[in-house]
C-alpha cells in the first residue's frame, strides 16, 4: 500500500472526529483557563482590594442618605457602583494574558488544534465570569457584614445576578484588547479604556452629582448599564425594570462577539 492510498483510506476516519470535537464546548480547555486565571494572586488582591476600599470610604460617608434618582440608600447605590467596577476590572484584566499570550505565540499554536474561534472565546468569557462572580460576592458581603447595608436578600440575589451577566461584554472588550494591541501599548490602552468606562459610565461618582453631558456620554456605554442593571435588580424606580439594562448589555455583547469572530478568522488565515 502506498503513502497516498493510506492517506485517502485514513482521511474520511479523521474529519468526523475533527468536525465532533470542533462542535463541542472544550469543556477541559475552558476549566484550565478558569483555574489559571484564579491563580493570579497578585491580580485578585488588586482587584478585590480596590472596590472594597472605596465602599468602604465612600459607603460609611453617605451611607445614610437616600439618592432621589434611584428611590435607594446611597451605602446600596455605593455597593452596587463597586461590585459593577470590581466585577468591569475582573473581566477586563483578562487583556493583558491575552496580549502576552499573542505576543509568545501561543495563539498560533491554539489555531491548529480543535479548538474553534467560539471555544476561545467561549473559555476567555467563562474564566472571566468565574473572576467577577468572587469579586462581586466579596464587595455585598463586606458592605453587608461591615456597613450592616440593609436589603432584601431577593433583592440582593437580583442585584449580584444582573451584575455577574452583565460582565460579558467587558470580557469581550478584553479579548479584543488582546487580539488587537501589542505589548509595548497594551497598557496605556487597558487604562484609557478601563478609566473612562469607570468615570464615564458613574462607576465611580454617581452621574447625579455630575455634569449633565456625562449622563448624555454614560447612556451609550456597557459600564453605565452594567451598574444600572444592579440598582434595577435591588428594586430602583424605573418602569422597564432590568429588561431594559439587559437588552442593552445584551447587544453590545453580540456587536463585540461578532468583531472578536471577525478577527480570529482573519488571523487564521493569514497565518
């Protein structure tokens, strides 16, 4: 038997199996990645730390008073504010594996394994995900066992839900970060972005207290509804409910998976 015949005779045995395991969730690749990511100490810390500093600064300042624009105490505006910044952190932090990642050729290596461009995607979101869901859960319950925050339990579980959803878009800003930026700019370029999503979005200071031009700027970016789909979650006035926040967050995150597909395919082809 020739090498060619053996060729032919073997190839119709392999492209099922390449096809199956193209079609599924990498279910091993996915869990590797969740588990290096909660293995960065040093970014945990950095990430934890910082929202449950300000909650704790700003939360027992105003604590007591009651903002009118959302019918809720501000210790709960404050709260929900970090967890949405903690949670915006967790998942952007992601750009900077992805860039290193890039930069040692480890994507190239992904692309000639199964592993399909929706699987890295896939991984990247969920490991991301995995990373908020810690922050988020730390920053309520500091505010609730330190600052004695009071809400119904309902209300909270809401609250922390919308938050952990509303994450993917920023996990897919990350990813696109990493695909696009190279080492030497990937910071300056984390900062821009994470900084004004921050500000911007009321993350930091409530938009209430702002200048009316920022609340026009906050409507059209993800950071603004990530923290409104929080307040609407514990119960904030507002007719449309968290239907409203989560369509939006919704179409960002398709907008962003579709750029982050684009690119992938791009980079397969010309490698």
């Amino acid at each position: 038997m020739t090498s060619t015949t053996a060729t032919t005779l073997a190839a119709p045995a392999v492209r099922p199996v390449a096809r199956t395991v193209r079609g599924r969730l990498p279910l091993r690749y996915v869990a590797l990645e969740t588990v290096r990511q909660l293995r960065n100490v040093k970014a945990m810390v950095f990430t934890f730390a910082i929202p449950v500093v300000m909650l704790l600064v700003f939360g027992a300042a105003y604590g007591s008073q009651l903002d009118q624009s959302t019918g809720l105490r501000y210790l709960t505006v404050t709260t929900l504010q970090m967890a949405s910044y903690g949670a915006m952190m967790a998942a952007l932090s992601q750009a900077f594996a992805i860039v290193n990642e890039r930069s040692i050729g480890w994507n190239r290596q992904l692309r000639v394994t199964p592993l399909s461009g929706w699987g890295f995607m896939v991984s990247k979101v969920i490991a991301a995900m995995a990373f908020a869901a810690l922050s988020i859960g730390i920053t309520i319950a500091v505010s609730v066992v330190a600052l004695h925050a009071s809400l119904d339990p309902r209300h909270w579980v809401a609250a922390a839900f919308g938050i952990w959803c509303g994450v993917i878009p920023f996990a897919l800003i990350a990813i696109l970060i990493g695909q696009f930026a190279k080492p030497s700019f990937a910071q300056p370029l984390f900062m821009v972005v994470f900084m004004g999503l921050a500000i911007l979005g009321g993350l930091w200071v409530p938009l209430s207290v702002m200048p009316s031009w920022m609340g026009s700027v906050a409507h059209l970016l993800p950071s603004f509804w990530l923290n409104r789909i929080g307040q609407m979650g514990a119960g904030a006035t507002g007719s449309t409910g968290m239907v409203e926040p989560a369509l939006v967050l919704t179409g960002w995150a398709v907008a962003l998976a579709a750029v982050i597909a684009w690119r992938y395919r791009r980079d397969a082809v010309r490698q």
